[in-house]
C-alpha cells in the first residue's frame, strides 16, 4: 500500500502535468484567434457570427424594477391606460400621436445596445441581413469586449431609471395623494373631538391672563394678547373648515409643479429655445417641463453615452445625411420638418440615433400591434447599408458616406474604447443619480412635512390660543411655508444640476476631468442646498423658532444623506485605485526588499538613515517618543525608591498642644500647676506663660537628642519659625505656622 508522502507527490507531479497542458492548449486558442488569415476566419466567425445585434421588448432593464409615472396624462390616474396609482411597468397604451411622446415615454431604456458587425464596407452594403453571410474580420476579443461593455451599460441604464423614476414621484403636485383620504379624516376628527372643546376653556384661561395682566398695568401687552388670540381662532376656523386645507395645499404645490417645469424647459432647450431629439414635444404638451426634466436625466446619462459608443464623435447632437438636415445654433433643423414616422416627426425621423434606437426595441406603440415588425430586416440593416455607404458592392463603396459617421467606429472594431466608456458613463450615472435621489428624497421628505403640520394643526392651535404659547403657532407657520419654499428650491437646483451635466458630459476634455467636474459640481449643489435648508430663503417670523423640532429632524436627515453621496458616488473609482495601488505597493515592496537583501544584506535602511539620505518614518518617530516616555518614567520610579539621606529627613511630627496657656486662679491669679512630661526628639510649641521679665530669645536645635529626665519649663518666648524640610515627592509647599494666640486673663467661671 502506497504511504501518504507517495500518494502526495504524484497527486502534486499530476497536477503540475494538467497545468502545463492547459496552459499550451489556451495559448495555442489565442494564437489562432489573434492571426489575421483568412485560413482561420470561418474558425473565428463561428464564435462571433456576421452581426451582433440585440431586441430589447417592454420590461427589460430596470422596468419591472422601477415603475415610472404616466405624467403625460392628466391627473395621472387614468384607470384604463394606467394602474390606479398612475404609474407604469413596462408596455403601456398612448393613444395620442407619437410625437405627443418624448422617447424615453415611448421606450424607456430599450434599445441602449452597441450593435457589431464583422462585414466589411462591401458585404455590409448588400441586402442580406442574414448571419453567417459574408463576414470578412471576425474578432473574439472585439465580441467579447462588445459583450462586457454592454453587461456594464446596463448597470448604468438600472441607476438612471431608478433616479428618474424617483423625481418622477417627487416632482408630482400632490405625490402623496393616496395618504389624503386619511389626512382628512384624521384631522376632521381632531378638530371635531379636540379643537372645538377645547376653544371655550382656551378662552376662560386666556381671560384669566388677561385679569393678571390688568391688574398689574400692562395694558399694552393685554391688547396683544386679545388680538392673537382672536387671529388664531379665526384662523385656524377658516384653514380646517370645508377642506380649505386641501385647496391651499394642492393649489401651492401646483403653482410650483408649473414654475419649475416652466425653469426647466427654459434652461434645458439651450440657445435654439427648443428642445432637440430625444425629447422634443409640441409646445401645448401636458405637463410639459416636468416630462422634459425627466428625458433630459435620460438624454445626459444614458442616451447620449450610448450614442457616442456607437457613433464616435457625431453621437453629441442630432446625426442627418449628408444631403439632409443640418444643426444652425444648436437646434436640429431636418430637412423635411414636417414629415412624419412611426416615432414622432421632424427631426427625430431624420436623427439616425433615434432611428437606430427604434430599430433595436419595440416600441410602446409597436408593443399591441398583432402584426409584429421584422426589426433586424427592415430597420437595422437599412442603416447599416447607408453607413457602408449604399447599395453598391466593392472597394469603392469607401468614398461614399451617406451619414458623417465613420464605418469602423459604427461597425465596433474598438470595441474596448466601448469597455472604457461603459465604465465612465457607471460612475457618472452613480454621482449625478444619486444627487437626483437626495434631492428627490428631501422633496419628498418635505411633501411628508406638509401632510404633518396639517395634521398637528388642531392640536398646536389648542395650544397656540393662549398668548403664552404663540412660539408653537408661530413655529408651525414659519416651518409651514418653510415646506414649500424648499420644495420650489428643490426644483430650482434639480434644473441647474441638469444644465450642468449636460454641460460637462459632451464637453470635449478627458473623461478623468469630467468626472472631477462632475465631483465639484455635486459638492457645490450640497452646498447650496445646506444654505437652502439653514432658511436663508424663508420669511423669518419673530419668536418662530423651530419650538416643534420637525426641521432639526429633517436637517439631520439631510445632514446623513449629504454626507453618504459622495462616499458612494466614489466607491467604485475608490476599489479600483485600492487595487491599482495595491499592486502597485507589492511590486515596490518586492523590489526594495530584494534590492536590501543583495546590497545591505538587510541593513539598507540604518545606513540609509545613518547617512542623512533616509528620515525616519512615522511609525519609527513613534517608536522613539514611545522609548523615551518610558525611559523617564523608569528614571522617575528609581528616584522615588531612593532612600534619603539622615540629614534630609524631615523631623516626626510633634503631639499637638493645647490651644491656650495656663489659666488663672479665681482665687489666688497665680498660674495653675501643670505637669511636666518627656518631650520628644523634635521641637514642640509651648504656650507661654506669665514671667516679670522678658528672657532672650533662645534658637531651637533641629535635632534634639532625647532626655531620660523630665526637664523644667521653658521660659514664655514667642513660636520660633519651623525650620523648612524638603518635602517628600512629589514636591508640597509648607504651610506657614498659625500665630500664638494670646493668653486668656478668664478662669474657668468666666472672671478676671
């Protein structure tokens, strides 16, 4: 039987056997991918085939996910063409016109793919669409980096459908209308059960406040007091009676809703004053400015990166024939404004980007007809025939270009430039998405405020009645109109935000600039938004301030997510330069180390730092502050186990004597017997006594020896100083000695 060390080293000597036949067998594929011969094309079209071209159909990327809002209809809660909520998933019904539509109503994210194509200028210009039909340069890796690119892309059409669907339900007037039937109920109870019993007591205790006040002459504030209260009942009477709240509320919200859509369209149409393909609309549009915020979102983060991937430089603006339309001012002028398609009119049925955009979805229009369209035949293959350049056959076909787009950039022979710019397009959709979303939460958040405060109010007015507590009423008015202040700024920056993207993104500097642009953008918009909700912008009213708490809450709610965007704007440039640098820091590491080991066998680093060529490190200086701190606590510790020597020794403590001298006799006024005792070694206080001449004053030894007799009384003399004795460490200063005081002439029973 084979031991166990046997058994291990075949398993390893078997191992080593696959590794090398795999290794030989992968690099032999990549040769025969990698040769340009034709003798290996059929080999490589077999993988790849002719064309690589996608259909995408109603649901697919981020559809189903994120529902977005039917602001094309009126009151968004058509029942027979949305769900009762007015929002949408997937395919839906659009009765009117297709240019009553922008195309991100008509096709939401569908048809952002990179399409490829192997074919030549020559084959690519026949009729025949079919694969495997004359595939001339067929690339593997081309294939495969068009693949990832569009496995990249996808992540961000996910991030941009989800941000655009969330301002979509904050940019409604009333998004939290399902929440008003209860709203209603809730605070007609309250002012049934609450409000109205509580009126009349209000009023006796407002009476009373009065009397107080009266009484002590303040006449002024009696008068001020009366009015408020008055003001208030009358008020708050008027605002929650007959659903005059509702009215108020709606008709602010929508008085907002029609300001910012008309800022919207008015800084996002450019210097033309109209808006261009993709999301062009007729001028009586229904809610026209929010719907061409939305498809701006769009236009910037997906469709206008898609278009530059697929088209080169041409894909920033609108891309005619040659003989077509032209761009004069910014604005897309088709050659025949006033032709119409099966996706709208005028320039968006000249613009090959949204031709080739249709070609490669189905429609909400096309999505309920019976008869389904061949796409591939009758929509993409004409276009690839018009960039080969027509119908002709041949070398010659090469000088003949329809569309000013260059074949090999549509085709996707770079199809890693594809890769790269999948990558920017991730990490701008992840920046700007989630600016979009903070500021659509706090909109909503805001939204939320509102539908509070209306609640609260029969409740606050209870209180708010008596002069004492008009902070409260005070504070829910301010934070009241605080609300839609910040809702209308909320709308103001969003339009700014959005010019700005789309002033960066299409800019022609690199794509690391963009991004850094992008970064500074959003740290000035959280900014401006700080200064917004500080109330820089909010009527001030004396004595309102925020008694109630609601804007501290969602302050610090802002506070978390202004703080949390742009960590997670930067998460995926931030793993990526963790992994770079890592690499990066190992190869370095790998090189110093064996650079040590050959030259300074070890010790390159001491003489480098003996020589004045090399610093010491943090960790080191660390090191050495940490050495010498405990060097001094050693040191410190031995000093204070030192014994002392005799002479510095502070002498024991003498026994405490009496406070006064010797007392008189009532009867004779001569001094009392007192005893005599052994004194110790130190010198002691005595108290002085009575003598019929003063005797010289006699210096104290610092040491006296001890006595086996008793010794007789001193002479009366004052306290002779203590003599000062360094004290034991840490070092105390020694407290003066107390005066004596003088003798008491009393006896006992109080008499001289």
């Amino acid at each position: 039987m084979p031991s166990r060390t046997t058994l291990h080293r075949a398993i390893g000597k078997a191992g080593v056997v696959v590794r090398a036949v795999l290794f030989l067998a992968l690099t032999l594929t990549a040769l025969v991918l990698a040769v340009p011969s034709s003798a290996y094309a059929d080999f490589s079209c077999d993988f790849t085939g002719d064309d690589s071209y996608q259909l995408d159909t109603p649901g697919s990327n981020g559809e189903s996910m994120f529902a977005a809002t039917a602001q094309w209809e009126k009151g968004n809660q058509a029942g027979s063409l949305t769900d009762p909520s007015g929002t949408v998933t997937g395919a839906v019904q659009m009765p009117l016109a297709a240019d009553q539509y922008t195309i991100y109503e008509l096709d939401a994210m569908r048809g952002l793919n990179w399409s490829q194509t192997f074919k030549g200028r020559g084959n690519a210009s026949e009729r025949n669409g079919s694969f495997g039909s004359g595939a001339d340069s067929c690339s593997v890796m081309s294939y495969v980096n068009n693949g990832i690119a569009n496995s990249i892309f996808d992540g961000t059409k996910i991030l941009t459908r989800a941000a655009i669907s969330i301002k979509e339900s904050a940019s409604n007037p009333s998004p939290l209308s399902g929440l008003y039937d209860g709203r209603d109920s809730v605070v007609a109870s309250l002012k049934k059960n609450v409000l109205q019993p509580a009126v009349p007591v209000m009023i006796l205790l407002v009476g009373l406040w009065v009397f107080t006040k009266w009484r002590k002459g303040d006449m002024r504030e009696v008068w001020a007091g009366i009015s408020w209260s008055a003001l208030t009942v009358i008020a708050v009477t008027a605002f929650l009676t007959g659903g005059n709240y509702d009215r108020v509320v709606s008709s602010a919200d929508s008085y907002i809703a029609e300001a910012n859509s008309a800022l919207t369209e008015a800084v996002l149409s450019g210097t033309s004053g109209r808006m261009q393909p993709p999301c062009d609309l007729p001028d009586n549009a229904y809610n026209r400015g929010l719907r061409i915020s939305s498809c701006a979102m769009y236009d910037t983060l997906a469709f206008r990166p898609w278009a530059l991937g697929q088209f080169g430089d041409p894909g920033k603006n609108c891309i005619f024939k040659n003989d077509g339309g032209k761009i004069e001012g910014g604005a897309c002028v088709p050659k025949e404004p006033s032709a119409t398609c099966e996706w709208g009119r005028g320039a968006r049925c000249e613009d090959l980007r949204v031709r080739q955009l249709v070609a490669q979805s189905v429609t909400n229009k096309e999505a309920f007809d019976k008869k389904p369209v061949d796409k591939m035949m009758l929509r993409w293959t004409p276009i690839r025939r018009e960039i080969a350049g027509g119908y002709d056959k041949g070398d010659d076909v090469s000088d003949k270009n329809i569309y000013p787009v260059a074949f090999n950039d549509w085709a996707g022979k770079n199809a890693g430039n594809r890769v790269g710019l999948a990558f920017y397009s991730v990490v701008a959709a992840l920046i700007v998405g989630l600016m979009v979303i903070v500021l659509s939460a706090l909109t909503l958040l805001w939204h939320a405020v509102t539908l509070i405060l209306v609640i609260l109010l029969p409740l606050v007015a209870t209180l708010g009645i008596h002069p004492s507590q008009q902070k409260l009423m005070k504070s829910w008015l301010e934070t009241f109109i605080h609300s839609f202040v910040l809702r209308a700024g909320f709308g103001v920056i969003l339009s700014v935000l959005l010019v700005l993207y789309q002033m960066i993104l299409p800019a022609k500097v690199a794509l690391g600039t963009q991004l850094l642009l992008l970064l500074l953008v959003t740290i000035a918009i959280v900014m401006m938004l700080k200064k917004l909700l500080s109330g820089n912008f909010t009527p001030q009213i004396a004595g309102g301030e925020d008694a109630l708490g609601i804007r501290d809450t969602a302050d610090s709610a802002f506070g978390k997510a202004a703080a949390m965007a742009p960590g997670l704007a930067m998460a995926v440039p931030r793993a990526g330069g963790r992994v770079a640098g890592t690499g990066a820091k190992g190869a370095v590491r790998g090189g110093s180390w064996a650079i040590d080991k050959v030259a300074f066998k070890g010790k390159g680093r001491e003489k480098l730092q003996s020589w004045g060529v090399l610093g010491q490190s943090k960790r080191e200086q660390r090191q050495a502050a940490y050495e010498q701190a405990k060097n001094a606590r050693t040191a410190y510790a031995e000093k204070a186990d030192r014994p002392e020597p005799e002479e510095r020794k502070a002498p024991p403590e003498a026994a405490p004597a009496p406070r006064r001298g010797r007392r008189v006799s009532s009867a004779t006024g001569r001094p009392a017997p007192q005893s005599t005792a052994p004194q110790p070694t130190a010198p002691v206080e005595h108290h002085p006594a009575p003598a019929p001449q003063p005797q010289p004053q006699s210096q104290p030894r610092l040491h006296p020896q001890p006595q086996s007799q008793p010794r007789p009384h001193p002479q009366p003399q004052p306290r002779p100083p203590a003599p000062r004795v360094p004290a034991p460490e840490p070092p105390v200063a020694p407290r003066p000695p107390a005066p004596t005081p003088p003798r008491d002439p009393r006896n006992p029973n109080g008499r001289v």
